[in-house]
C-alpha cells in the first residue's frame, strides 16, 4: 500500500510539473511577438510602418479589395526571367489561388523590408547583391507620396 501511494505522489508530482499544451502556445506566441518587435524594418517612418502593418493584414486575411487598393496599376507578378514573359496588373489573385502562393507571400511580407533603389524590399537577401537571390521576393515603393505594393515575383 505505501509503494502504490509513493508512486502515485510521484505520478502527481510528475504530471503538475509538465506544461500544457494551452502554456506552450501562449509561451511560443509570446516569444514570436517579442522577436517581431525586434526585426523592424530599417524604414523607420510612420507612414510606412502603418503601410507594412495593413499590407500584412489585408495579406493574412486574404482581403482582395484591400491589397488592390494599396498595389499599383502595373503591380508586377511573374518575373520575364522565368516564364518567358512579365504579367503584370490584372490576375494577379487569380495567379496567386491558381499557384498556392498565398502562404508564400505571407511569409515574404513577414520578412524585414530594407532599402534597395527606389524600392524597399524583402526578404533582406533580396537587398544584398553579393548573395545573389533567386527566390520569392516583394517590392514596395513611393508612388505619388503614398506607398505601394509594386511587385512579388520569383526568380
């Protein structure tokens, strides 16, 4: 009898000291917050940082009329380099549903925007010449005093 009340209070012990699952996602949610407030992009301005935060937003929920209105007319989604043409403007949601590339550009936009030319751009590897980066990448610029999505193409 005392060895099964013994292994019992070490069960006890052994089970209150485990973290569940509802403590591991709010700790996991908790540190990403904390490592998203740490990578800002190297614009510092308010109207961009305000910009970036809808762009991900509308993006998160899918919110077509939303990114429409912050893209520009000739918003740029497949690069010539791969396909053998550049498409740009209209179809561009009906490209990105027919191609599963919702969560990739999700996770693009995520990504720290720094300056190249006229555009700031992300992920960061896109803005290094020496890393010579063929992926995903997204381009946002100043368009009459106003940002805009301009581009997310491959390659």
């Amino acid at each position: 009898m005392k060895q099964v009340a013994v292994l019992l209070l070490v069960v006890t012990i052994a089970m209150t000291g485990c973290k569940s699952a509802a403590k591991r996602e709010k700790e996991k949610q908790a540190a990403q917050a904390k490592k998203d407030a740490q990578t800002t992009e190297t614009n510092a301005d308010v109207d961009f940082q305000s910009f970036i935060g809808r762009l991900r937003k509308a993006i998160r929920g899918r919110d077509m009329n939303t990114l429409a209105a912050m893209m520009t007319p000739d918003f740029g989604y497949v690069s010539g380099a791969t396909r053998g043409e550049d498409r740009e403007g209209e179809g561009v949601f009906q490209f990105w549903d027919e191609n599963g590339l919702w969560p990739e550009l999700e996770g693009i936009i995520s990504e720290k925007f720094l300056k190249k030319g006229d555009y700031m751009v992300a992920p960061a590897q896109w803005a290094n010449p020496a890393l010579e980066y063929t992926g995903y990448r997204a381009g946002i610029r100043r368009v009459n005093g106003s940002w805009k999505f301009a581009y997310f193409v491959n390659g």
